[in-house]
C-alpha cells in the first residue's frame, strides 16, 4: 500500500493584474480574515485578506459557489475594485 501524499498548502499574494486559477476547495470566513483555498494540481493555494478589507467582501461572494467551481481571482489596482472573480466552470454557483 501506498503511503498518501499530503497537499501542499502555500499562499500567495497577487500582484496587481496577475490571475489565479483553481478549483475552489473551501471558503473560510474567520474574525481577522478571509481565506479561500483553491486547489491547483497537486497543492492547495491559500490567499487570505484582512476582513475589513474590499477583497474579503469580494470573497464573500463565493460563498454561493459549490467548492469544485473553477474559478480565477485577478488582482487588479483600482481601489474600487481590488479583487475580480471569474467563474470558469460553475458547479451550483449563483454568483
């Protein structure tokens, strides 16, 4: 038998028009901040914003998704508008 491999969590920060595609794995709304985990081949990639901040609410919104919803989070630099979300290939998804 073979032992199971453990996936590799590893966050990142985007930078300013840099996309990040996955497949939504978990949605964590917490009291400091906001992270979403998106599985990316063999690791998990974590990005985790402060809750005060407009990338958190933006992440919210994917609250309403299925985790298995492709989707791509781009960064972007205006301040209304910090984090875009792209659904790629929904899965229950009302965003």
């Amino acid at each position: 038998m073979k032992p199971v491999k453990s996936i590799e969590r590893k966050e990142i920060r985007l930078m300013p028009y840099s996309e990040c595609v996955g497949t939504l794995f978990d949605l964590q709304i917490g009291e400091l901040d906001v992270s979403v985990v998106l599985s990316c081949g063999s690791e998990h990639i974590v990005l985790r914003f402060s809750t005060e901040s407009l990338e958190s609410h933006t992440l919210r919104e994917l609250s309403s998704c299925e985790p298995g919803t492709k989707i791509g989070l781009i960064k972007t630099d205006e301040a209304s508008r910090p984090l875009l979300i792209r659904i790629i290939e929904p899965k229950g998804c009302e965003y």
